[in-house]
C-alpha cells in the first residue's frame, strides 16, 4: 500500500481525476469547484502551508489506515 502513495496532496490528484470525469460526462466544473476555491488547480501538490494539505502517505505512516 505503501508503495502506491505519492508524497504531495491528496487533493492534487484527487481534484483532477474528478474534473476530468465529470467534464466526460458533460456535467461541468460544478461538481468541483469546492477544490477551486481550495486553490487545487493553482497548485502543484507540495504546497505544505496550504491549510487544506492532505498527504494520505504521511497519514499512512503515522498509522492511518495500518
């Protein structure tokens, strides 16, 4: 598991892959424009002092998910 963790944000990936699947299905940015307002697309993943960082691979090795 942890081999599959990236050590950015959670939301760097996550805001994408959701964009991405609901442009495909015709439905906008609307869905994500929380993520927007978060700033997750003016980002590149390694911003630690943003206030909405998540790094699932630091939660997963303070025992998060073990």
């Amino acid at each position: 598991m942890e081999d599959m963790l990236e050590d950015k944000c959670g939301y760097y990936n996550e805001s994408r892959n959701q964009r991405n699947t609901e442009r495909e299905r015709g439905l906008g940015n609307a869905g994500t424009a929380g993520f927007e307002r978060m700033g997750c697309y003016d980002c590149d993943g390694n911003n630690r002092k943003c206030k909405a960082y998540f790094n699932p691979l630091g939660e997963y090795n303070k025992g998060f998910g073990k």
